[in-house]
C-alpha cells in the first residue's frame, strides 16, 4: 500500500464537503486543508472536527494525534456461550462490562463515529444489556452508527432492545449446515436454523419499514468450514444481505492460541486448492459485497519454523469437553480484571519481534488505518490492542486504558507512537508485514 497523501489545491476547495462528504470524497477534501484550518472551520462542532482532523492526520501519516478514534470497540461481554477453536472467549473470559465503566470511557465514546458491540466475547449475553443500551444512548452523539457482532444465537429475543438504537448488524456465522455449524460453534445442533431466521426477520425489516439496517455475515475460515465456504457466500445472496466478511486466521507468532490452533489452517484442508477456486467463482457471481482476500487463506498462520515443528512433533488435539470440565484458562476472578483501574503499560519488554517474513511484500508507507481511526478494548484488562491482529506492539509490553487517566498518555504511548512511525517511514514490524489484507 503506497502513501494516500494527496497535493493541496486551495483553489478547489469546497468547505460544505467537510460537513456532508464520506468516504474517499471526504478525504480528497480534508487534505486540501491543515490541521489548524480544519479544527477553525469546523469549531462549533467538536465531534465532526475530531473525525476530520483524525482523517488528516491519517493521510499526512502523524505519528503523534491530537484527536480521539472514532471506530471504537468496548468490550460488552469476554464471555461466550459458543465455543470456537479459534476464539478464547469461552474458556478465558471472566465477565461483563460494568455501567459505571461505560461512564468512565464517556471521553472517547463521545466522540466516536462507529460503535462495534463487540469484544472477546458474545455481547448479547450481558445480563443487564437493556441498562447498557440506555448509557450508551446517553453518551453518544446522535451520528454515530453503532454495531453489534453477535453469533447470533441471542439475536431474536434482544431484537426489540436493538433496533432502537443499533443500525448494524453481523452475524459471525462461520458454516451453512447444522452439522458444520455445531463442529465449529458449539451452539447446538438445532441453533443454525434459528439465527438464520433471525437474520431474514432483520432483512425483512430493513426492506419494509427500517432501510437504515445493514446486515452482514461473517465466516472465519479453517479447515473444518472450508467446504462451506463458497456455499456461505451463494447463502448471502439468497438472503440478501449487505455484504459478506471472509475473514482469514490471526497469524501467530507460535503455539497456544485458541484451542487446537494448529489443526485449524484451511489450507492443511485436502482439497484446500479446489475449495478456494470454488469460493472464488462464487464470489465472481455474486451481487453481494465480499470483503477479504482469498489468496490470504493460504498464507502460513505460523512462521516456518513453528510449521516444521508442527508437522515434526504435533500437538495432541484438546477436547473441547475437556477444557471446559477443567475450567482451564480462566482468570481475573475478582471481576474487575487483572491490572486494575489506570495502569498504564507502555514500556520496551522483552519479547522483541522474531517474525520477519514479508508475506504480501509490503513497504513503507503502508497506510494502515488501524492506529488512527480505531479503538479495539476486545477483554477486561482493558488492553488497546494496535489493530484486529496485534494484541501489543512488538518490543513493548501491552497498553491498558480504562478510562482511569488521560486518554492520551495510551493513545501517544511510545508503544504507539513507533508503530505509526515505522508504518510512515518504514522499516514495517514482523505482525504488519504478516496482517491479512482484510480491511
């Protein structure tokens, strides 16, 4: 990915555009201005300077901001009751989000422009989850789109509560078959049919009386779904949902993540080859959106000497019976997680990068957004992940941000600040060089 900065051309400008244009439009705009000159034209509406000034600073690749993200994810829940093996919510979460730490994230909620519901864990089991909705409606501002990634299997008794205050909809349904669906998800054998049902009350609803709904699908591939996939996406067609997310496996830097990791990579699938040319053709037809990368699926999950080691010595393969009659994994048990509230972590650790292989041949600039327009709390340590793939920058130890202190000595950490410098101006740590192209 080459820099997206773009010449200014003052005689072009158009201030209403700053209020009113999205997407590419409104970052052909942004850049014709400086920093200053945006928060001065757009000073009588804070929320819509930070988005904008955030998009400047994005495009001339700062490595030190002065606004707030504005694609923030809270966690709601860090526990689960599916139980994917790629996924440890289920075995490791250990709580829900309190309604007083909603209030202590209010600086970086009121400023955000998306909300995911998301996190580590399924959102819809939050037992007071009609209390959260109320809180967050407080917080705010009345243009953020908020979204809720859910399984889905919930979906239909919370729908009422959602759709007062939720546009977006995403359904991680990860198979097509019952059969599939419980080998992957664990939800029961009679739970795919349910969610499916769910997903075409929400589209019927969207199609008569509430356009604004968008309803996606997302399928994370591994070996034991790879066969659906091309059925998954045929699926979203009929359905006719919004867009369709194929999402490829987190890369690793060695064993131990989610249960069993090393018998999930799609390609390890004996007809890897002819499943993917067969998801390929679907995606060719299909008249719904498909966002992922193909070609990622068979991108190594593990760098090459962890592979060998694999194939040389394999791993034994868990039970998921077993970890959940020993109740491994679980921690936090005072439910207000583990560092505790205002510590801050942003100090070189030991555990300096080791992954150096360039899988999509990338160089700098690569104009990763991550750093700049997204907030990921996924769990209850309250850790700020650096993106959807990173769970802490390489050399340094994780960053933590609760609400307890100023938001900006975690959002300009030196943590931060050297993954923004290294994305501008090269050279590109060992998970940057390895993130599948997704987003």
């Amino acid at each position: 990915m080459t820099s997206l900065a773009i010449p200014r051309v003052p005689d072009s400008r158009n201030p209403d555009l700053l209020q009113s244009a999205r997407g590419p439009a409104l970052e052909r705009e942004v850049a014709k201005y400086t920093r200053d000159e945006l928060r001065a034209l757009l000073r009588d509406d804070p929320w819509r300077a930070n988005h904008v000034v955030n998009l400047r600073e994005f495009l001339s690749g700062e490595s030190v901001l002065t606004t707030y993200p504005w694609d923030v994810s809270i966690p709601i829940a860090d526990i689960c009751n599916a139980r994917c093996p790629f996924c440890t919510s289920w075995f490791q979460g250990t709580r829900c989000l309190l309604l007083d730490e909603v209030d202590a994230l209010a600086p970086v909620l009121r400023h955000a422009a998306r909300l995911a519901l998301a996190g580590h864990g399924e959102p819809l089991v939050h037992p007071q989850f009609d209390a959260l909705a109320d809180r967050l409606t407080a917080l705010l501002d009345p243009r953020c789109v908020t979204y809720l990634i859910t399984n889905g299997l919930l979906l239909g008794r919370r729908l009422d509560v959602l759709l007062r205050f939720t546009r977006g909809f995403t359904v991680s349904l990860n198979a097509v078959t019952p059969t599939t669906h419980q080998e992957v998800m664990h939800l029961g054998p009679d739970a795919l049919p349910g969610i499916l049902e769910a997903v075409r009350h929400l589209i019927h609803r969207r199609d008569t009386i509430a356009p604004g709904i968008d309803v996606s699908l997302s399928f994370v591939v591994i070996q034991q779904n790879v066969h659906e996939l091309a059925r998954f996406i045929e699926l979203g067609n009929e359905l006719g949902v919004n867009r369709l997310f194929v999402r490829t496996l987190a890369p690793q830097g060695g064993l131990g993540t989610g249960l069993n990791y090393h018998a999930l990579p799609p390609y390890l699938h004996r007809d890897f080859k002819a499943l993917v040319s067969r998801a390929a053709d679907a995606v060719r037809s299909s008249s719904v959106r498909v966002v992922g990368d193909l070609a990622s699926l068979a991108a190594p999950v593990f760098p090459a000497g962890v592979e060998r080691q694999i194939r040389e010595n394999p791993p034994p393969v868990v039970p998921v019976s077993e970890i959940l009659r020993s109740g491994r994994g679980r921690s936090g048990a005072d439910g207000r997680g583990v560092n505790g509230r205002g510590r801050l972590l942003a100090t070189p650790a030991l555990d300096a990068e080791s992954d150096h292989e360039n899988v999509y041949d990338r160089s700098a600039r690569y104009a990763c957004r991550a750093p700049y327009h997204f907030l990921y709390l996924n769990d209850f340590e309250f850790r700020m992940s650096p993106c959807c793939y990173m769970t802490h920058v390489p050399g340094f130890e994780a960053t933590h941000y609760d609400g307890g202190f100023d938001f900006f000595q975690v959002w300009n950490s030196p943590a931060m600040v050297e993954l923004r410098r290294r994305l501008t101006r090269g050279p590109l740590l060992g998970p940057c060089l390895r993130c599948p192209p997704i987003y």
